[in-house]
C-alpha cells in the first residue's frame, strides 16, 4: 500500500533542471532509500517534498487515512503538518536554544490553547504545557538526552546534534520521515549505533522512511529499496542487491567510487 | 508643458543629487552588505566642510568641492576601519544598528560643535549667478553645475569601475568575497576604497545641496539619506546603474508631487514608493532575485 | 518542577506589591518629586516600549525601525479621545482604543512586510513610520492639530495607573514568551526554514509578534499622551524609534529583563545629561557601535534576570537610586 507517490516531479532554477522527471513510491512501513552522485539532486527532492521549493512541475500525493492529498505548493508548515518530517544535511537545530526547547517547538502545531490562555497563563496552558513537557522528556529518554535538556543545542557533541535533531523531526509525530545524510561526518561506530538506531525508530513510531546517504555500508545493510538519481533523473530502482550489480549506477555512481579508490 | 519642462529641470538638479548620495549606498551594500546609515551624516559633514572652505577660507567653489570630497573620502575610510571591520564576521543586524550608531555620533557630534542652527552658504559670484532662458524655461548655473558635474563624477565612477584594476576587485569582491581573497585580492583594501569613492561622491552632493538649497545643517543628512537609499533600493541595490536611475525617478517624483500635488506629501510619496518596491519586487528594478540555500 | 514555578510567581507578585508601596509612601512623602516622577513616567514607557520592540526584534528577530510609529498611534487617539471625554474612563477607553489601533494599523502593515527580511524588513518599517508621522502631520490635521500639536490633554495617570499598565505590559509579553507561541517565535529567529519545517507557520507568528508589539507601544504612547499633556508629530520621528531599538540593543536582545535594566540605566544617564542633549545623542551613538564590537548580546544576552540575581540587584539599586535621591 503506497503512502508516498511521486510523479514526475521537476524543478529548474533558470535554465537549470536540478530534478526532472522523477517518479517514486513510498509503501507504508517501508526503508528506502535515495543515493547517487554529489549534485545529483537527491537534497533538491527533499525540499521538493517537504515545501521549501515550489516544484516547476509534477505531482506528490499523501495517501493517508483513506484519504489522498495533494502536496506541491503547499507551504513546508502545511507540509509537515500532513505528516512529513525531516533534518538537514547540515544540521539546522536551533542552535541558542536548549535541548528541551528544540524538542517542544517542533511540538508547537499540535497546541490548542490560544492568544488569551497565552497572555494569562490560564488552566489550558498549564495542562498542556505539562503535557507536553512529559511528552518531550519521553522522547528525550529514548536517545539518553534527557539529562541533558537543559543544555543550548550548539553546546552538544557532533553526534548528539544529529541524534538531537533525528529527534526533533519524530517529536513533529510524522508518518514519513526524510532523513539527509544523517550519518555525515560520523566515525564507523556512530553509524553502527545510528544504523541500529533507524531501525528502532521505524518499528517503535510506525514510521515510513526515506534516507539520503552517503555511506553505503549503511544504506545496503538497512534499506529495502533504493532509488538511485544522477543528473536529477532517477536511473535505477531495486533491492540492495539490484542496485549493486545495476550497470548504470557502477557507471554513474559506484564506479566513479571504486575508481577514486 | 513648459511647466511640466521646468519641473524636469528641477527634479533632474535635486535627482542628481541623490544620485550621488545614492551611489555610495549602492556600492557599500553590493560589497559588504550593509546599509550604511551613517552615509547621509558622511553627505552633510561634506556640505560643512564646503561650507568653512568657502566662508573661513575664502576659497572658491571648485578648491571647495575637492577639498570636501577628500575629507568625506577620509571620514568614509576611518567610519569603515573604526566600526565596520571588526565586524566583518558579524551578523547583518549587528552591522547594521553599528550604522545607525556611527550615525548618530556623527549628526550630534557635529551639532555639538557647529550648534544646531541652520547656516546659509555663501553666495557664489560671478556667473554662477546667472541664470539662462530657453523659450520660458529657465535653468540657473547652479542648476547647469550639478547636472554637469554629476555627470562628470558618474563617467569617472564608470570608468574606474569598469576599466581599472581596484574597479574589477570591487566587482569581484561583491560577487563572492572568499572567492576574491582566494584569488589574492586583498578584500579589506577593497572594501576601504569602496568607502573611499562612496563617500567623496557624498561630500560632493554635500557641497551641492548647499549652493542649491543655501541652507545648512546637522540633521540636513537624515531626509536625503533615506530618500537616497529608497533612490538605491528602487533601482536594485548594489547595482551602480540602478542608483542612478533610482536618483533621478526619486528627484523627479519628489518635484512633480510639490509641483503638481501638496509639497507636504513628497516624502510620505517617497516612502510609499519605498515600501511597494520592496513588497512588488524587492531586488529592485534592475536587481534578480536571489534564494537561500538549504 | 511544578511547585518552583508557582513559588517564582508568588515571589515576583509579593516584589511586585513591594514595589508599588513603597514608590506609593515615597511618593506620598514626597520625596518622590515631580521631577523625579516624571522621570518615572518616561522610565516605565521606555519600559514598555522596549519590551514590545523586543517581543519583535529581540525574539521574533523582525528587525523593526518604525515602533515609534506604533507609540504615535496610541498617543493621538488617546489623546483624542480623552479631549472629547475627559473623565477616567474616557482615559482608559483612549488607552484601549489606542492600543488596539496601533494593533490593527500594526496588523496592515506587518502583513505584507513581514514577507521581507533584515534590513529590507527594517527599512520598510522605518518607511511606515515616516509615512504614519507625515499623516499625523499633514492629512489628519483637523484632528491633530498638524505640525503644532495637540496641548491640555487631561492628565490621568499617576503611580497606581502607570504601575498598573507598565508591570502589566511586561508581565503579558513575558507571558507570552514563555509559551508554545512564543517558543515559536523564538524559533523563527533561530532558523526560519528549520521552523517552518518543523510545522511553525512563520508568517503567523511575526504578524502575531508584531501585533501584539504594536499594542504594547500603543499603550506606552497613549501613557505618554497622558501624562505629558502635549503631543507633536515630530517628537515620533525616525529618532525615537532609535531610542527605543538602543534600549533593546543594550539591554540585550532576547531579555525583557534586559530591556528594562537598560531603560533605567539609559534615563539615568540622560538625566545626568539633560544640560547636553547632543552629547547624550554622541553618547547613545558610541555605545551602539562599542556594543556591537565588544558585546553584541548586550548587558543581558538572551537571559533572564534569575529570582536570587533580582535580590541582589534590587538591594543594589534600591541602595543607589537612595543615594541619587
């Protein structure tokens, strides 16, 4: 059962086609994956699919409680509203606020109480506030940041940040999440734990993911599927394996690899 | 008509001086992206200096003009070396209440010492008085002066921009600054001329406005400031030939309005053709759009 | 957790009755002149309009020029209508319409501004409120008296109104602050793309920001009216607008208790240069530019004053402002 469809979504800046054409599926539940060479627009899709940019073209479409949405030109709030979460590439947390803070804004569009119980402080307020309070400190626990919510997120180690903000995107309560290279710049065995971490994730929060990745040992080992995009254009989709023995990806993508290597 | 052809006489004499004020916004926000809110400050320091040149030193115009242009390029380099360089790694707002800072020393610095009265500028003599008539238009020597060194100024500034060495590193420089230093220009020299010409054209359309207007003082640099900016911003800041075009649109919008409507509302006009441009197209009329990269 | 929060807020209220009473008994003694408390008065609009400005530039980051044109608003239509109706509850319906003017009017022009960004943004406002002074000036003149201003507008506010509205206004804006809303808000400043994907609709939350940012300078304007009994539009020039962005700046933007530091600290000095307003000017200029290039965060940073650091300071202050008295 689809939850994600893609059709031929395009995006030029001027004469530029950063993506053109591409099409994919996401099945509920599912861990698949986007690879390819640097700039081959896999990070263009991202925003493509979450509202950052308006797509030239093309369709993607929520499929979700019975019901099917239309995404493009929606705004990224809207977007992440429907329930698509993401993080960046380059880590974007809030880096001046605490651990807490970073975990509750993303909190924010699910509060009810308005303007009035705002300036007042009124009985809704404080409910919710405590609600919401205990709900972030669970999510906290899960990833051992809890004792340390009270920290600015700029203050925390490299890998804390990515987990921290991995953990920011769930708080959002998704039910696709795209994650961007969230293993760059982490040593071997920071990727086994985040690896394993993924997996979590996804059973425990009924999660459908697509990941941006580098690291290969990382995207065979837990992805599904894989699409791989060069030139803005998908050009293959299989299983792990497929991909491996594919001729065009060794040419465009792995090749090029093993050759530098 | 002839009315409507006096009033483009008059709004091009008032335009080309916010032009020259325009121009020196222009070039500091294309380099290091700042509105440079104390260059109105810079413009009246430039009328004073005219000013004292013409009445304490009995100098004539053009001594006068050359003198406040060097003093103003001096002052523009110092402001940048005090305020603005251990800022370069700043953030923008940081940078920018900094101008308003240096702007507010300089317009109440001054008033402390030349009081705050205003002062008139001596009368020119000789031909500068006369005046010329074409059927019933009538342009005044000050009027022929302005428009002609203005002119005069903006070819300069064209050819320095276009054709010499420091011109293509100031391009170069507003184009991408790391590139630039890469590239072995030195950045920090390039930003100082860049406040080094801005603001000799400033204290020239000091000393202008002070034989056009006659009157002087320490707050004089505030209105004209602004509309320069708005003059800078309409024609796409940090693009040279927009200032120009943007300096004289707001001259003569500013004339037809006094002339034609209310002289009460040309500033509250100006203004308003401020805030539409940046709502219909903020880049400006001959600025591109630009994005953020995610 | 629950029960620390609700301590602060009994404590902050016992301060705050504290405060009051003995400004009250001072003022009764007289030892609290005229003078001094007219330095009160612009104390605690400084107050207010600082810590509104702040709500929009400090925490939202929407890098505003233009709140004086906010402040003019509530300062002629209270002053309007306290003329017509000159009776206390004239004042507070002045009060309130003010406000809520300057909200609305606030609300206009924040929409389609808001869209800009940094000095594009500051530059649109500081426009806005030339164009709100001009029309004050020049178009509403029946009403307005133009360029020579409004005189003998009844005097309504005294301690208790002027304690009232000041501690009120920044115990709403903090409130505020310190809620979801805000937190959004404070988020926008911090990355604005990583909010707007973490389900802040940005848009909202500046307009909502700079609404309300505009009732609060309403109130401190319709104050203003109130107590000085005369109004001309050039008093809310380009130039107040600065005075009350140099409050933020060096109070720290971010801190609403930094904000009201630096509004005391700021009349003091003034006070002390009332002889030399050029060189109060110079002064306020420098320290703009030795803030920025030695501490940007200014006095506060984005912190709040801490319950046992208002004891401290308060003895200090209480010990000084003795001294100066």
């Amino acid at each position: 059962m689809p939850i994600l469809t893609v059709n031929k979504l395009t995006k030029s800046f001027g004469g530029l086609m950063a993506v053109s054409n591409v099409s994919m599926e996401l099945k509920k539940g599912e861990l698949v994956g986007l690879i390819g060479p640097n700039g081959a627009g896999k990070t263009t899709v991202f925003n493509l699919l979450t509202g950052i940019y308006q797509p030239t073209s093309g369709t993607v479409t929520l499929h979700r409680d019975k019901k099917e949405e239309q995404l493009q030109g929606l705004k990224p709030y809207t977007i992440c509203k429907k329930g698509i979460a993401r993080t960046f590439q380059n880590i974007r947390l809030f880096k001046d606020l605490t651990v807490l803070d970073n975990v509750r804004i993303a909190m924010n569009k699910n509060v009810k109480y308005g303007l009035f119980s705002t300036f007042f402080h009124t009985r809704s307020y404080s409910d919710e506030e405590k609600e919401m309070l205990d709900k972030c400190m669970q999510l906290l626990k899960i990833l051992k940041l809890d004792h340390k919510k009270d920290e600015l997120a700029k203050n925390l180690p490299y890998g804390e940040q990515r987990h921290l903000e991995i953990l920011r995107a769930l708080a959002t309560n998704p039910c696709i999440l795209l994650l961007d290279e969230p293993a760059a710049g982490m040593n071997p065995a920071e990727t086994a734990q985040l690896t394993e971490m993924i997996g979590w994730i996804r059973e425990n929060f009924d999660l459908t993911i697509l990941l941006i990745e580098h690291d290969m040992s990382l995207v065979m080992k837990i992805c599904e599927r894989i699409y791989v995009l060069d030139y803005g254009m998908v050009i293959a989709e299989g299983t792990p394996s497929e991909i491996k023995s594919n001729k065009r990806v060794i040419e465009a993508y792995l090749g090029e690899e093993m050759g530098n290597a | 008509m002839e009315q409507f052809l006096q009033q483009v006489i008059n709004g091009i004499s008032l335009g080309s001086i916010y032009a020259l004020i325009a121009l020196g916004y222009t070039m500091v926000y294309g380099i290091i992206k700042l509105i440079n809110f104390a260059h109105g400050d810079v413009y009246m320091i430039g009328a004073y200096v005219g000013y004292f040149c013409m009445t304490s030193f009995k100098l004539g115009f053009f001594p006068s003009l050359l003198i406040s242009m060097l003093v103003c390029a001096i002052l523009g380099v110092t402001i940048e070396k005090i305020a603005y360089k251990p800022l370069r790694n700043a953030t923008r707002i940081a940078v920018l209440i900094t101008a308003i800072g240096v702007s507010l020393f300089i317009e109440y610095g001054t008033m402390f010492f030349v009081k705050p009265d205003p002062r008139s500028y001596p009368p020119l003599t000789g031909l500068m008085t006369r005046s010329f008539r074409i059927g019933n238009i009538v342009f005044s020597a000050q009027q022929i002066l302005i428009i002609s060194i203005t002119v005069v100024l903006m070819v300069l500034l064209q050819f320095i921009v276009k054709k010499t060495r420091i011109g293509k590193a100031m391009r170069a420089v507003s184009l991408d600054r790391d590139a630039a230093q890469l590239m072995g220009i030195s950045v920090d020299k390039t930003i100082s001329f860049t406040f080094l010409i801005g603001s000799a054209l400033a204290g020239a359309a000091g000393i202008l406005v002070g034989i056009y207007y006659n009157s002087i003082n320490p707050l004089m640099g505030m209105m004209p400031g602004l509309k320069a900016f708005v003059a800078a911003v309409f024609g796409g800041i940090g693009i040279i030939p927009g200032a120009m075009i943007g300096g004289y649109f707001i001259g003569l919008v500013e004339v037809m309005v006094a002339g034609y409507g209310n002289s009460m509302f040309r500033d509250a006009v100006v203004f308003a053709i401020l805030i539409i441009i940046l709502i219909v197209k903020p880049s400006g009329l001959l600025g591109k759009e630009t994005r953020e990269k995610v | 957790m629950d029960k620390l929060i609700k301590n602060t807020g009994i404590n902050k209220l016992i301060a705050l009755i504290v405060t009051f009473v003995i400004v009250q008994v001072l003022i009764s003694t007289n030892i609290i002149n005229d003078y001094i408390f007219s330095t009160l008065v612009t104390i605690c609009i400084n107050i207010i309009l600082a810590a509104s400005l702040n709500l929009i530039t400090g925490f939202t980051g929407q890098f505003s020029l233009g709140h004086a044109g906010f402040m003019s608003i509530g300062a002629y239509t209270c002053a309007i209508i306290t003329l017509r109706y000159s009776t206390v509850w004239g004042f507070v319906g002045g009060l309130v319409a003010g406000a809520v003017f300057a909200a609305m009017v606030g609300f206009l022009v924040g929409l389609p501004t808001l869209r800009l960004k940094g000095d594009y943004l500051a530059i649109a406002t500081l426009g806005m409120a030339e164009i709100i002074k001009i029309l004050f000036r020049n178009v509403l003149d029946d009403l307005t008296n133009g360029a020579a201003g409004l005189r003998g507008i009844p005097q309504f506010i005294n301690w208790a109104w002027l304690f009232l509205f000041t501690a009120g206004s920044v115990l709403l804006i903090s409130n505020f602050i310190n809620s979801s809303h805000g937190r959004a808000c404070i988020s926008i400043r911090e990355d604005e793309i990583a909010s707007e994907a973490m389900g802040v609709n940005s848009t909202k939350y500046k307009v909502t920001a700079f609404v309300t940012g505009a009732f609060f300078a309403g109130i401190a304007g319709a104050i203003y009216a109130s107590y000085f009994y005369y109004l001309k539009p050039d008093y809310f020039a380009f130039k107040k607008s600065i005075d009350i962005l140099v409050i933020v700046v060096l109070g720290g933007m971010g801190s609403i208790s930094g904000s009201v530091i630096a509004a005391i600290l700021l009349a003091l000095i003034s006070t002390y240069l009332q002889a030399f307003p050029e060189l109060n000017m110079v002064i306020n200029g420098a320290l703009f530019v030795i803030i920025m290039i030695f501490r940007p965060q200014g006095i506060m940073g984005s912190k709040e004053l801490s319950l046992s650091l208002i004891k401290k300071w308060t003895g200090q202050f209480g010990r000084k402002n003795g001294g100066a008295a």
